[in-house]
C-alpha cells in the first residue's frame, strides 16, 4: 500500500558497556549513520527521522529498551532504520 508519502529513514545507536560512553560512542555512532543514510538514500526521496540513543547497558534487546520502545511505536510500514 503506497501512501504516498515518502518513507522516513531513523537511526538507532546503543551502547554495550560503560567504556562505550566514556568515548562518546553514541555520538559516534550517530555521525556514522548520518553518513551511511546520506550515501544509501541519495537522490531518493525520504524524511530524516530521530536518530534514537539507548544508554543502557546489558543484554537487553532492542524494543525493550526506552528509546527501542519509542522508535518501534513510530516506526510505519515502508519506513527504514539503520542501526
């Protein structure tokens, strides 16, 4: 089902561990993706969504954790993510 509307492109970055945030890993990680969406979906039209950051550390999969949560309740059919 096309809406219409063009898809909308978010990003996700976690961290594992403690040290992970003392080097400032989700920023990043942020930047990467920024990069990565910039290359992949040049020319295309799209929306630039939230780039979502977990702080949590430990085995805790993606949609159970706070901003995981928030970005599966936004995401839409069509829409991408790179994590």
């Amino acid at each position: 089902m096309d809406s219409g509307k063009p898809p909308t492109v978010y990003g996700y970055a976690r961290i594992s561990t403690n040290e992970e945030v003392q080097e400032n890993s989700l920023d990043v990680q942020a930047d990467k993706i920024k990069d990565y969406v910039r290359y992949k979906f040049s020319g295309e039209p799209i929306v630039s969504g939230d780039i979502f950051r977990d702080t949590s550390s430990g085995e805790i999969r993606i949609f159970q954790r706070p901003e995981g949560k928030e970005l599966n309740r936004r995401l839409e059919p069509g829409d991408h993510l790179v994590a």
